[in-house]
C-alpha cells in the first residue's frame, strides 16, 4: 500500500502523529499497540497483537491438532510404560 501523506514533525519530547490516512487504512485506533522495527532505509512501525489475544488464537488453533484416537486411559498406559 502506497499512500502518500504530509511529513511529520518530531516533538522535542521525540513524539511523532500518525497521520490519519495511514491510520483509517490500517483501521489503527487509539487502543492500538505499536512497535518498531529498525531497517536499513528507516523505521517500519507495526501493529502488535495483545499477547493475551496472540495466546488465545494459539490455543484455539491448537484445537484437537493431537487427537489420536486413544482414550485418556490408554494414552496414559502408554507414556507410562503399561501394556
């Protein structure tokens, strides 16, 4: 996406606005969190996802990925050494 804006001006707190273009295509909010990724040729800022949000889509994506057709029982007797 190539969206060109008005230049921005370091506060001498090191503060920057994100100009609203940018953030109405990214649908970033005020909740958004941010982080920053050094490059050669600059800065690339990134939208991170709320590790408690990350954690959660794991877990749900991890959903029944280990079924192997065993009960409870018999998977215990195997990792148990039981025959």
């Amino acid at each position: 996406m190539r969206i060109k804006s008005k230049p921005s001006h370091l506060t001498v707190k090191g503060q920057i606005t994100l100009p609203k273009i940018y953030r109405d295509a990214l649908n970033w909010t005020s909740d958004t969190r941010l982080t920053f990724l050094a490059e050669a040729d600059g800065i690339k800022i990134v939208a991170v996802a709320d590790t408690k949000d990350a954690g959660e889509l794991l877990v749900r994506r991890a959903g029944g990925i280990a079924t192997s057709g065993l009960s409870t029982a018999e998977i215990i007797r195997l990792t148990r050494g039981e025959d």
